[in-house]
C-alpha cells in the first residue's frame, strides 16, 4: 500500500493543522473570486489530460475495467463535466435578477435578487465502484461553488485513490482542497471536525450513519445511496433489443453499479427466449467484464447466487484467485432469499415472469424508492402510466444507465435511494446554498407601518402590501 494511505503518517495534530488552513483561506473570501475558481478548473483539467494514461491503468488495476466501460463511464464523463462547468461557470456565478411587484407599497421601488454562495468546507466520501468519477464529480461541484474541500476516495480502490492524490496535489492549491487517504479511522476522525457541507456516496446503512452524525453540526447534506432498480419489458416491446440492453446494463463493471439493473420483469411467456439471449451475450463477455473488487465481495455474490431459485443458468467460469465471477441469471427466485431481498451490487439477475399488469403492478411495489427504474415499451399510455405508478430517481424507457451522461438531467436519489442531486449545473447548486437580496430606498414615506394601526386600512393594506 502507499506511504499515503498509512493512517499513521496522518495523526491527529497534523489533520487538525490541515482543516484550519481550509478553513482560514475560506475565510479569507479567495475561494469565491469567480478567477480564482476557474483558474482551479483549468489547472486539474490539465492534469487530468496529461495523466489520460494513467486514469486508464489505475481502474485496470482495481477493477480490471476495460477500456470503453474505463472511458464511457468514468473518463469522459469527468472531462465533459469540468468543460461543462468551465463554460458554465461565469453565468451560474451571476445573481438572478427578479421582477418585483410595483403595485405592492412594501416593495415599491425595491430591487430583488438571489445569489448562490458556497457553504464553506465541504467532506466528500467517494466509493470504489466508480473510483473516480464519483469522486471528482462532486468535488468539481464543490470547488466550481467556491467551498474549500475534503476529499476522502475510498481505501478499496487503492490505485485510483492514489492517483487522485497525486492529480489533486500536483493540480489544486493545498489550503483550497486537501485529499486525505486511510480507512474507515481516517474517515471517523474527520466526521468530528467543523464542516458545513456532507457528500456522501456509498450504502444506505452508512449514509444513515453519517446523516445523524452531520446532524449534529445542522450541515447540509447529499447523500447518494443505492437501490434496487427494476427493469422492466413489457410485450409492446422489441425484446431482443431490450434484452441485450438489460443485459450490457448488468454486465457493465460487473453489475458494481448504483443504477445498474439489479432484477428484471418479464413476460412469463418470454422467459425462454431471454435465456438464449443471455446464452449468447455470455459468450461475448470473454474478454470485456470487469473483476469484482476484492475477495469479500467475491464470496458476498457467491453467496447471492445459491439463493433459491427455479432455475440458476451462468456460462463462464468463476476464479476466485482473479476475482471474477461470471454474468449469472437466477430464473424466478424465491422472494425469502437474499437473492430477492438485497442490493445485489454484483454480475447476478434474478428474473421474474409475469402473466399480467396487475401481477407486475404487485411486483413494483416492492420496489419504490429506486435510484431508477428501467422501463422497455413502445406504448406511450403504458409508458406514462408506470411513470406514474412508480416512485424513483430516475425513469428511463427503452435503454439503461444513459440518463447519468445527459448533460442537463440531475442524478440523485429519492428516500432510500438518497437525498439530494448533483451532475452538472446541480452539482454548483448542491454545494452552494441560495442567498436572497432587497434593496429598498429609505426617503420614501411609508407612515402606516407604525402604530397606531388604524383598523380601516386593514382591507388596503391586504390588497396592497
């Protein structure tokens, strides 16, 4: 492991020295000058291009992802989203001028405006499955808002973590971000400083955790958790195509995805059928599937896939030396199994027949609060109808995981899923809180705010004020 990650060489002193030196250059109002932030942007950017090479070895060592999935779904979305907020920036930053009622004596002659100002120091804890990405993404958002920050990567993915610190030290002014790794000790002890704002990313139980722990100092919160996200593929449907897209959804980073598919409902009658789709998208796996994270998942999913089921088809091969377990399918498994109760998070999907709408109707049930629900149809009444009948972050028809890359969509979950979103513009509005502004001439003669209150200009005043 890296000197970095040695939770010794970080004692309590010097993490101390290290949050008051944020805290003094936030307090020292450098951080809000729109220059200073985009001059930030522009400096990692660099360093993110220079360093293209090595953000593809580092998720090649943790998670043996391959190319396209270390390019679709963690490089490009960083650059696009940092070029995005590089543009952006200049008129995000700008007060939003409102129109005010003249015909109303309170506000006559006034001029009103909101602002969006940064909240101050913002912990952000970012995860192994998409070790970069989902580290950078907030943390863009929180530097693009002007907040001095605290990035925590996560201790499982080791290299990327690294190379995080390493981009971020090389790139970004120590007293505006500083990058502390370690395990879950390090993350303990910086819970029990000063902050004002808690990024989250990671499971439920943990996010509950945190949520009551920044409750304590009244901090603003984002938490994104995981979920159970349903697909679903109705008749109406071309289901070859929706199959094999149901299927890259699941084998994308081995299905150690917050939005990746985690079951699938399916005509009963069609059921067949999906297996020798799966027969044949098994096979060009080979090659082109991610490893599982380390070896505790690895039994974690093995696990998972002796959960009782009608039927338990996969056609490769685990190595548990490697990591690798194969694409697996549990053919109506029984709803008292792990299988049917847990957040998979792994290469395996149960899938359930259904013989009719109100069968499937039951089985959405059991899955409302969902990062996202994956619905496949060609009938825009059907389509709006389950819109309507589920409850999730996201609803997205006829494809899978597409919804993260939409420039202007928010990403974020609801209930047990999480609270709050970010991407893009939201990500500036997560970290930086709405400031309202009045400005009033004080010459103007408005006697009749004083007492004594005269009772027959009552009825003017509720038409006028």
């Amino acid at each position: 492991m890296s000197e970095a990650f040695s939770e010794s060489k970080i004692n309590s002193s010097e993490l101390k020295d290290r949050m008051e030196a944020l805290r003094a250059f936030f307090e020292s109002r450098k951080s809000q000058s729109l220059e200073f932030r985009l001059s930030q942007l522009r400096s990692l950017q660099a360093e993110l291009q220079k360093r293209e090479k090595d953000l593809f070895e580092a998720l090649r060592a943790d998670l043996n992802r391959p190319p396209f999935e270390a390019w679709t779904g963690e490089i490009q979305p960083i650059f696009r989203e940092l070029d995005l907020m590089i543009r952006k920036l200049p008129r995000w930053s700008r007060p939003k001028r409102l129109s005010t009622p003249w015909w109303r004596i309170a506000h006559f002659l006034s001029s009103a405006e909101l602002s969006r100002e940064p909240y101050g120091l913002s912990l952000i804890f970012s995860p192994w499955n998409y070790p970069l990405q989902l580290a950078l993404l907030p943390l863009m958002g929180s530097m693009a808002a002007g907040n001095v920050s605290v990035l925590k990567p996560s201790e499982q993915s080791p290299n990327s973590s690294q190379l995080l610190y390493e981009i971020l030290t090389a790139s970004v002014q120590a007293d505006f971000v500083q990058v502390f790794l370690g395990g879950p000790s390090v993350a303990q002890e910086l819970m029990e400083h000063r902050f004002e704002k808690l990024f989250f990313t990671g499971s439920t139980q943990t996010g509950r955790e945190l949520y009551q722990k920044a409750a304590k100092q009244l901090a603003s919160v984002t938490l994104e958790l995981g979920g159970r996200c349903p697909s679903v593929i109705m008749p109406s449907a071309n289901f070859e195509k929706a199959a094999e897209r149901v299927l890259w959804g699941k084998a994308f980073n081995a299905g150690q995805t917050c939005v990746s598919p985690n079951h699938l409902y399916i005509p009963r009658k069609r059921v067949s059928d999906f297996v020798e789709i799966f027969k044949l998208y098994s096979a060009r796996l080979e090659g082109h599937f991610s490893k599982l994270i380390h070896s505790r998942h690895f039994n974690r999913i093995q696990e998972l896939a002796q959960s009782p089921a009608k039927q338990r088809i996969c056609f490769g091969k685990e190595r548990a030396d490697a990591n690798h377990f194969p694409l697996t399918l549990l053919i109506e498994a029984s709803l008292d199994g792990a299988a049917s109760k847990e957040e998979i998070f792994g290469p395996i999907l149960p899938v359930y027949g259904f013989d009719s709408e109100d069968e499937l109707q039951q089985w959405l049930q059991r899955d409302q609060d969902a990062l996202a629900v994956y619905f496949f149809s060609s009938n825009e009444s059907e389509i709006s109808k389950y819109r309507a009948l589920t409850r999730s972050g996201a609803f997205v028809v006829n494809d899978l995981l597409v919804h993260l890359t939409h420039p202007e969509l928010a990403f974020g979950g609801i209930g047990k899923s999480g609270l709050g979103a970010y991407h893009g513009r939201f990500s500036y509005e997560c970290f930086s809180s709405l400031r309202s502004f009045e400005r009033r001439p004080l010459w103007d003669r408005w006697g009749m705010r004083f007492p004594p209150y005269k009772n027959t200009l009552t009825k003017w005043v509720r038409d006028f004020i």
